[in-house]
C-alpha cells in the first residue's frame, strides 16, 4: 500500500512545459503541444515577444483529441496589435473568452480543465505576424501521461 501512495504522490506532481517563442499559426490552427495519454491542465500562458500586427484576429485554444470531436478550451479573444509582454490565458472554464492583459500582471487559470491525448492548438481567425511563448502546467492522470512542446 505504501508504494502505491508514493506512486500516486508522484503522478500528481505538477509538471512545465514552454513552448519556445514562434510565430502565429496562418489562419486556422496550429499545435503548441502534443499530449499522450489525458491530462489536467491546471494553467496555460501566452506572452507576446513580438507585437502582433495592428489587423483584426482572434484566437483562442482548442483541444484536438486523438478519439472524439474537438473541445474549445475557451472562447475567442481579439489580439489585434497585442504588445510585447502582453498575456493570453484562459479561465478554465470552456464557454468564458481567453483574457488577455497588457502586460505586468494577469489572472491564472480558476477551474482546471481535463484534456484527452491529441493535441493543444491555438486557433486564429486571420494570418497576422507576431509571436507568442506559451507555458503550460499540468497534472498526468495516468503514469505515462506526458506533453511535449510541438
């Protein structure tokens, strides 16, 4: 029983994975992590390293599961000429919108979400330079649940 504890004390440890800064994905969507097994997201930031160009967009992240249909993690939000240090990040919640800050200080993520192997995409309504990091903390929900920068 004692290893068994110790087991699930470390499946629940909560794990990082930073995407390395890139450009915006043309319209439509692009992955930012892949993700084997299900997981728990427990937050996921966006910081802008290069000024989105002064265009109409809106973004927003969308789970793409290996088996079953797509899931919004959140609804859209504009990110049209977002500065440098500007914040995307998302509630928990699915039907709230991504929020985006303008640097300095933003909100974490309130409810954590559940999400299925596949893939975490950003989705974006128009093709727009300018160029995001993201980081994503996560709980396994299973010993070989894993998630990798794509």
């Amino acid at each position: 029983m004692g290893r068994i504890t110790e087991i699930t004390k470390k499946q629940a440890i909560p794990r990082i994975v930073e995407r390395a800064t890139a450009d915006l994905p043309a319209s439509g969507a692009g992955t930012l992590f892949t993700v084997t097994g299900n997981i728990i997201v427990t937050d996921i930031v966006g910081e802008v390293t290069t000024i989105v160009q002064d265009q109409a967009c809106n973004i927003k992240l969308i789970a793409n599961a290996t088996v079953g249909a797509d899931v919004d993690m959140c609804a859209a939000v504009s990110a049209q000429a977002a500065a440098v240090g500007s914040t995307f990040g998302i509630t928990g919640t699915l039907a709230n919108a991504m929020v985006k800050t303008a640097g300095g200080a933003g909100q974490a993520q309130a409810a954590r979400q559940i999400v299925h192997e596949g893939a975490i995409q950003l989705h974006t309504t128009a093709t727009n330079t300018g160029k995001i990091k993201w980081t994503l903390h996560y709980i396994p929900l299973t010993p070989t649940s894993t998630v990798v920068a794509a």
